[in-house]
C-alpha cells in the first residue's frame, strides 16, 4: 500500500470550503562559483567522491575558514534583484546539529543578520494574473555533503543497509531564499507555489548565479503548508516538504499536503510540525523527523570569520549591472514578436524562449527561428529523451543553419541534414554540409541533363505541361529532386522544365 492510498485525504474542493491556506517557501541555490564557500576547494558537479575536499570543508582540526568573496557578491546581486535592501554589517553563525554528512556537526550560515531582507517578488500565475509574494530573507550559508542510502527500494534510509557519504558538496556556497507566509492564495495556493519558483528560478538564471539544475539539487525547495480554519485569527501547524526538485511537484506536493491535512483536521486530529519527503512515484509526502526550533539549533556568532559588511558604493555598482528582469523580457519579446498570451507560455513551457531568443540575436529571422526550435529540434530532443537545451547544438549553429538557407545554399531538407549531423557530433553546419555534400547544385548545365532525363522519361507529362497545365511540373520537379538527391534547387529546376516545354 502506498503512502498516498495509506492517509486520509480529503477532497480539494472540500478544502478550500473549510480552510484557508498558508504557504512559505524556502529555496536554498546552490551557487555558480568556481570554489566553495570557505575554502579553495572545485565546485564542479560529477567529480568522483571525496575528491573536492581539503581540511577546511572536512573540519580538520585547525583549519580555518576564509569567506568566498565572489559568493557575496552574488548574494547581494540576489539581495538587489528580489527588491530588498541589504543589509550593511552582518555576521555569520554556527548552526549547531549533528548529522553524519555535516562533517563539522555544525553549519556555518547567517541567522539575525543575513545579507538581504524585506523583499518582493511578483510572479505570474497560468491566466496572467500577478501575484505578490514577499521574500523575508536571502542568507548565507553553505551546503551539506551528500548521503547514498544502499540497499533499500526506496533510496531513502528506510530500508538500507548501509549509507555512503560524498563530502565533496559539503561547504559549495548557498544562498536560502525565504518568504514571508503567502496568505490569500486561496484554491491557487499549489498554483502560486509553482509559479513563484519558476520566478525565482528564472530569475537566478538570469543573473547568472546559479545554474539552477533542480535535477542536480543546485535549487531545492523546501515547500510549508498550513491550514487555517475561515475566520481563524491565527495560522495552523506547518509541515515542511523537503528538497522538492522539480516545479510540478512543488505543486503536487503542496496540493497533497492541503488535502492530508485537511483530512487531518476535519477529523479531530491534530497536526505535526514535522519534516515530510515528498514521494515521486505517487505525489505524497512521507513523515520524516519532528522539525526543530530555531533554540534547539544553539546560533551563535561564528568566531572564526570576520563580519560581512558590504561597502554602498559597491552594492549600488551592483546593481548597476543588474541584467532586464525575465518577465519584463518576456512582456518585451512577446510585443517585438507578435505572440499571444498562450504562444509565449507554450514557449516558456517547452523551454524554448532563450534558445530561440540567442538565435534571433545571432542573426537569424526571429520566425525562423521559432520555427526550428519548436519543430524539429523539439522532436528531435523527445526523441532523444532530453531537454530542448541539453541539445548538441548552439543557437548561433542554428542561426548559421537558417542562414545558409537563406543564402539558398541549403534547402529546408537538406538543412535538417545538416542539423541531424551537427547533432551527431560531425563539426559546425558548414563543415558538415561540405563533408556530406549537402550544398544546393547550381550548375545549370548539371541541372539541365537531370530535367532533360526526367522529360524523356515523362513525355504525357510534358504533353500536359505543354498544354498549359503549369502544376504537373511538380512531378518532374520532384523526379529531378531525387535524381540530385535532393541538392537541386527547386525553384531552379522548375524554371528550366518550363523554360524546355514552352
């Protein structure tokens, strides 16, 4: 039986009838810098175990720590872009827990004073509408190494025979992004949960912070619901879904948990401040631990490592570099492009707006190169089983694809020639099409011997275009196609079949 048939839920509808919900979101991103946060060490993702580590991020005795000072720009770089201010004289502290893939028992991470506080994020909801969501925090801190589960079905420690730790993300620079409780979300409320991480995460891409991989843990997000009855002066007991890694199940497993709780409640139960794990297989979240307090973590001022204190003149250089918020380039985009309110959600969906974006800007006609993307590299990623922008091919290849079409040296055929080539790992667009012998033949006199072929070889065709019937050409046309492989240029060959039946 599995957790979502084992717990009671209650219909959504039947909540919202009874219940207000309150959400806080909390979103910890993994940073895109070279070195971790307090040490020298790589960041890079993929390194084999236990080989990104030194003394400090181990916590070997008399290592001490040095603050990574390209990780605090970016934090304010996020502070700036979420709206809040930032803060200009801060510490960092000791989060006290013991737990086996946090080797110092102890995080280092920001708590009364972080970085950035008092900010706004407005994210866009499926119909248009805007929704207001207010960020209490953006702090410090780094992250956790990694544990492996081994022998269970699950990959959880339920089960397993033995763990395996990876210290090699322990001390990568985070930033935790909190917000304040979403009130007023109402029946949308697993709605505006989605929509406010797809913000923030394209937001973080956009600033070049982050490559935030959700399917790498370089953003997780941590969703908390509670339920409110109508009326109710003061909020319910929260759980924490942890570590949710992708978008639709930041949405499933805040509807799940409205729904279990809900259930809870309704009859007479009471519910548990805890940690749950949400449950990919069917959409429900598991218990986990009872969460603890901010008391029971012991903060206090990290000894070891001077305060933060962010100079005016830098933050407002900062923000000076600060690139155009994502949804002011959409609204922008979609006006230069002509798209209704569907199109550009279906391109965002299928994340193709900045690959056909880059193309534009190489160079390529902006409809052509919707039209690439959308199309057959589209099916060419499905086929794949991939993402449209983990394709083996780069928007100025594509622009350069489009481009030798234009200059007519390919033909839309043979051009998904090139592309299937450039896929395949063969070189640039040009390389390929020459090794291939892709390239539109334009010797007329090489052209002339194939339209005459396909003539002898069709003369009630010919009769017929002699006879004023100007479509049969086509299927000369298409004879002279083949004969060339497809390297003719049709509009060409179709000139000189009526140019010899005139």
């Amino acid at each position: 039986m599995t957790a979502a048939t084992a717990a009671k839920l209650m219909s959504y509808d039947d909540v919202i009838g009874r219940f207000d919900p309150v959400l806080g979101m909390e979103v910890h991103v993994e940073l895109g810098t070279a070195t971790k946060m307090f040490c020298g060490c790589p960041t890079a993702f993929g390194a084999a175990p236990n080989t990104q580590v030194c003394p400090v991020c181990l916590a070997l005795p008399g290592a001490l720590p040095v603050v990574n000072d390209k990780a605090v720009e970016m934090a304010v770089r996020i502070g700036l872009a979420l709206n809040c201010s930032i803060t200009p004289w801060g510490r960092f502290a000791r989060k006290n827990y013991f737990y086996p893939d946090q080797p110092k028992n102890y995080q280092i991470s920001q708590y009364d004073e972080p970085i950035a506080t008092e900010g706004v994020l407005d994210v866009v909801l499926d119909d248009g509408e805007t929704f207001r969501v207010e960020i209490e925090r953006a702090h410090m801190e780094e992250d956790t190494g990694k544990l492996t589960h081994v022998g269970g079905e699950t990959g959880r420690i339920h089960g397993a025979s033995h763990s395996l730790i990876d210290y090699n993300r322990a001390g990568v620079p985070l930033v935790e992004i909190v917000t304040k409780p979403v009130v007023g979300a109402g029946e949308r409320a697993p709605e505006v949960a989605r929509a406010y991480v797809t913000a923030l995460r394209d937001l973080l891409k956009a600033l070049e912070v982050s490559d935030v991989r959700m399917d790498q843990g370089s953003l997780r997000c941590d969703a908390n619901v509670s339920l409110m009855g109508k009326g109710a002066a003061e909020f319910g007991t929260r759980t924490e879904t942890k570590n949710v890694n992708s978008l639709k199940s930041v949405e499933v497993a805040v509807r799940y948990e409205m729904r279990r709780q809900g259930a809870v409640l309704a009859g007479g139960g009471e519910v548990t401040q805890e940690t749950r794990h949400f449950q990919e297989a069917d959409g429900s979240t598991r218990q986990g631990r009872r969460k603890e307090t901010a008391e029971d973590y012991r903060y206090f001022p990290e000894p070891d490592l001077q305060p933060v204190a962010p100079d005016a003149a830098w933050v407002e250089e900062l923000r000076a570099t600060l690139p155009e918020m994502p949804w002011l380039r959409r609204a922008r985009i979609q006006e230069q492009w002509g798209l209704s309110a569907e199109e550009m959600r279906d391109l965002v969906n299928a994340g193709a707006l900045d690959l056909i974006a880059a193309t534009a800007d190489a160079g390529a006609p902006a409809d052509a190169a919707r039209s690439w993307w959308v199309s057959y590299l589209s099916q060419q990623a499905n086929a794949r089983g991939t993402e449209l922008a983990e394709l083996p091919i780069t928007p100025v290849q594509v622009a350069e694809v489009i481009g030798l079409v234009a200059d007519g040296k390919l033909t839309n055929k043979l051009a998904r020639q090139v592309v299937d080539g450039v896929l395949a790992g063969e070189g640039g667009p040009a390389q390929v099409m020459a090794d291939r012998g892709l390239e539109v033949v334009r010797d007329d006199d090489a052209l002339q011997k194939a339209v005459d072929a396909a003539l002898a070889a069709n003369p009630d065709i010919v009769e017929k275009i002699k006879g004023g019937k100007v479509k049969a050409a086509g299927k000369i046309v298409g004879d002279v196609m083949k004969a060339t492989r497809g390297q003719a240029d049709p509009a060409r060959v179709q000139e000189l079949v009526l140019a010899a039946c005139s």
